[in-house]
C-alpha cells in the first residue's frame, strides 16, 4: 500500500519529465508530439508510442519476441536497399 507522502511517485514523475524535456531537446520535436496532443504523426510521436508500447509490456519474453521482429524488419529492409542497388 502506497503511503500518502510516498515521494516515490513525484520522484518518478520528475524523472520521466526530465527525460520527456531532453528528448524534445535531442529530437527537436514539440512537446504535443510525445504527448499525443500534435495534430499531425511525426516519427518523434510515433518513437514516443513505440516507447509507451515497449514500457506496457511486462513479460521479458515477449519483450524479446518484439525485439526479435524489429530486428527481422530492419534485416529485410537492409536486404530490399542492397538488392535495389
């Protein structure tokens, strides 16, 4: 059970928004773009889901299972560029 003056969750939130400012910083996005607030879908936005999407998941296998199929689609990409060429 979580105690009225946990400092547990402030100190979290802090952190996240530290690190939510720096990738605004590193990305030169809109805060709006990381908040699903933008009108429009920038990869900044679409990062920032994938993030959240990554952070939902709890189970370290299936955390692999979606790192296995990311890496299979920069491999068939990478593979598309050189037979294009």
């Amino acid at each position: 059970m979580q105690m009225p003056n946990d400092p547990r969750p402030t100190a979290f939130a802090e952190r996240a928004a530290q690190h939510l400012q720096r990738l605004v910083q590193v990305l030169d996005e809109p805060l709006e773009a990381f908040l699903g607030e933008a009108p429009f879908k920038s990869d900044a936005a679409e990062a920032a889901e994938l993030l959240r999407l990554w952070h939902a998941i709890q189970d370290p296998e299936n955390r692999q299972s979606l790192l296995l199929a990311a890496r299979g689609l920069v491999d068939r990409e990478a593979d598309a560029r050189l037979a294009a060429e």
